[in-house]
C-alpha cells in the first residue's frame, strides 16, 4: 500500500515524457530547443501535480506515510530542475541570455513571464525547505507555487511552440493551470462546510 505513491510517480513520469515526445515530434522541434521544450512541458506537468497533491497532503500523508512525502518531494523538485534547464538551453540555443530578462525588458511581461515563474517556484521550494525555522510563516510564501503556476500557464499559452503549433494545447494548459489555482480553495471551503 504505502509503495503505491512510489509506482504513481513511475507512471506519472511515463505519461509525461510520452506526452512530451508526442507533442515534440508533431512540432518537429530540432535538437537542443527540443530538449529545452521537453524540459519545460515535462516539468510545467510535474508542477501542476505537485501543487494539485500538496491540497491533499495531510489525507495522503495519514494514508500513505513517508512515501508519499518523498513521492511530493521528488516530483517537487523534479519540476524545479526541470523549469530551471528549460531557460538555460534557450540561452544556449539563442546565445543570448536576453530570454532571462525578456519579461522586464520587452513590455511583454506575461508573454515573457517563465523567469518571473521561476523565481516564485524557487522562492516557494526555499520556504519548504526552511519551513522548520519559520514555523507558520514558510506557508505564506510557500504560496508563491499558486503566482508561479498562473505566470507559468500564461508564459506557456502566449509563448510556447505546443499551444503555437496544436492549437488544443491551449486549453489543456489554461484547464491544467486553473485546477493547480483552485484546488486548494476549492478543498478547503468543502473541509469548513463538512464541519458544519
């Protein structure tokens, strides 16, 4: 039983990697850009289940223990590695580090709104990981993943190959990031009725 949360990231990983070759292969995406792509769609989902799952951590967490708090841990940080190469490989690809800066420097902010993204997600790890020293306060900026996602989506919608080139890839970006924002408030709300 407690091993299940384990096999669910296996399988997670799958999906997302054969949804990311998927779309990869209809926008016949070229080398290194493919591999910065591929980072990006594959750790923009791994994200979008992180948050989703950390609405739920305190049932799955009484149901499943450790390993889900390692599955929570490992996704988490497998999202953050990801998104972070995805930037680094554009800069590679462009050999320009103008892509960091584009959001502040364009006029396009949300367009370009992948770094400010970033730099929320990793703001919000941070806090995890302090979150023995700050006691209640680390969950205030932890909350940053929720600001992080809907720059993400928007960046993902207005900036990607995928929503560019499969026009249906919009929708499931836009569905994906607007059930990473509610599902927290949506949980809670059901909680404060269920107590009556």
């Amino acid at each position: 039983m407690r091993s299940k949360p384990l096999t669910a990231f296996a399988l997670v990983l799958v999906i997302a990697v054969a949804i990311t070759v998927i779309l990869l292969s209809a926008a016949e995406t070229p080398g290194l850009y493919g591999w910065a792509r591929g980072a990006a769609l594959v750790g923009y989902l791994f994200a979008v289940l992180s948050i989703i799952s950390s609405a739920y951590v305190r049932p799955l967490v009484r149901r499943y223990r450790q390993p889900f708090v390692r599955l929570h841990h490992w996704v988490s940080l497998s999202a953050l590695l990801l998104l972070t190469l995805h930037p680094v490989l554009l800069v590679i690809v462009m050999g320009s580090p103008q892509v960091l800066t584009a959001a502040y420097t364009s006029g396009e902010f949300f367009r370009y709104g992948g770094s400010p993204a970033l730099v929320a997600f990793m703001l919000a790890a941070a806090a995890a990981l302090a979150r023995a020293r700050w006691n209640k306060t680390w969950r205030y900026i932890h909350w940053l993943n929720y600001l992080a996602l809907v720059l993400g989506t928007i960046h993902a919608i207005l900036a990607g190959t995928s929503a560019a080139v499969l026009p249906g890839m919009t929708w499931v970006f836009a569905l994906a990031g607007v059930a990473g924002v509610i599902v927290y408030p949506v949980r809670r709300l059901r909680e404060r009725v269920s107590r009556g």
